[in-house]
C-alpha cells in the first residue's frame, strides 16, 4: 500500500509543512507519469507500515501540519484509505489528499465524514475523448465529472491542478478545461517535468516557456480567477 515516504515537504501544501505517504497503485498509466516505477514496480519498494509512519509522525508532532496521501491514487484502496485516514486524524493532523477524480463516491464519503481537509483533483485534458490519451487508457468520464462537481459544490478546501505537457496542453485546451470548472476555487497550472516520464518520448519534451504559461494562466483566469503558475518557467 504505503511504499514510500517524504518525511518532511515544503512543497507540497501551499503554507504547510507536511509528510507525504505514497500509494503504490493507480487506474491510470499517464504516459507523463513521474512516479511510474512506484505504480509498475512496486515490488522493488518495501511495504511501509502503520506502526512505522505513526512512529515518524509522532516524533514530528508539533513540527508538521499535515500529511498529503499521494500515489499513485490513493483511492483505489478504498478499506485502507478510510483506515488510514482516521489513524492520522487521531493524531491531530491535518490531511490533504491527491486524486485523479476517478472515484466520486468514495471522496464524497471522505469529506461526509470529514477525514480529508484540503484535495487537489488533477485536470489532465478536456473532458472528451482526449483525456484518454492523456491518463493511458479509457475511463468513465462522468466519474470525473462528479468529482468536479462534488468538490464545487462542498465546503472543503480544494485545488484543481493541470500538468502544462507540451501536446497535451495548449491555448484552446486551457479554455475548453476552464469551461468545466468555471469559478472553482483554485486552478494551478504547473510546470512539467519531463526528466522520469513514463513513456521515453515524453522525456524528450520541450517544456513550456514563461511567456506561454503566462498566456495560459491569462486564459485560465477568465474561467477560474484564482489561477496560479507552479514550479519553474523560464
């Protein structure tokens, strides 16, 4: 389940310092993927358990904020993630989870039962046949489509977040997705990192610039006001 760990993150919440748990499965092969040896290989990771991540929690006890549960997808584990969820908020942490979206039914669960307080639902494509290329396979669209709608429609803080790869990403692209989440709370549109992608030509992608992320975000912000750049745009 667990086969990796951050033990301390910067980056990874927006104003909180966090430990990061990685799942080691995901409904999708996105052929952009970072962390693609995880999900394919996950043999060659050991398993880490609960009693392990307690221990490192709690001697972060006052140091930390948060815990991001990232994978991977950590929704495919549904038994484990509501487990998970619940022995962390018994240590009086705050949560923030990282999703693709595909699983509407078990995240609106989570927040029923409030064990998630931030999520980041990723934003691949359009919401047409094009994300099929990007998360590597056919999926249920309207999965997606619900989540979308769950976490507008709610009261939990949220992100939806869009990887800038060059051929999946454009001008007309950024307007379409807009259009599915038009006045969502926050939009992010962050850098890609084509160094570990999963599929080769992927890697040799040239990223884009910070005058055509910044014509993206000037599109974006007619949809979401609150859009911002991440990482690093030259």
């Amino acid at each position: 389940m667990i086969r990796a760990i951050i033990e301390t993150s910067l980056v990874d919440w927006d104003g909180k310092l966090t430990t990061v748990l990685f799942f080691d499965k995901c409904n999708f092969l996105c052929p952009f993927c970072q962390n693609w040896e995880l999900i394919l290989h996950s043999e060659r990771f050991p398993i880490i358990e609960w009693d392990t991540i307690e221990k490192k929690l709690k001697q972060k006890k006052g140091w930390i904020d948060a815990v991001v549960l990232t994978g991977g997808e950590p929704l495919v584990f549904k038994k484990d993630v509501f487990e998970l969820t619940r022995r962390i908020k018994g240590l009086d942490l705050l949560i923030k989870l990282d999703t693709n979206g595909s699983f509407p039914e078990i995240l609106k669960t989570l927040l029923k039962e409030k064990l998630i307080d931030y999520v980041a639902m990723d934003i691949k494509a359009p919401l047409d046949e094009r994300y099929f290329k990007a998360a590597g396979k056919m999926i249920e669209l309207n999965k997606l489509k619900s989540s979308i709608e769950i976490l507008m429609q709610g009261s939990v803080e949220y992100e939806f977040r869009t990887t800038c790869v060059p051929g999946l990403i454009n001008k007309e692209i950024i307007k379409k997705m807009g259009e599915s989440i038009r006045g969502a709370k926050r939009w992010v549109l962050q850098q890609y990192v084509p160094d570990n992608a999963y599929k080769e030509e992927y890697r040799k992608l040239k990223v884009f610039t910070k005058k055509e992320a910044e014509q993206f975000l000037e599109d974006a912000r007619t949809y979401v006001s609150n859009t911002e750049l991440r990482g690093k745009f030259y």
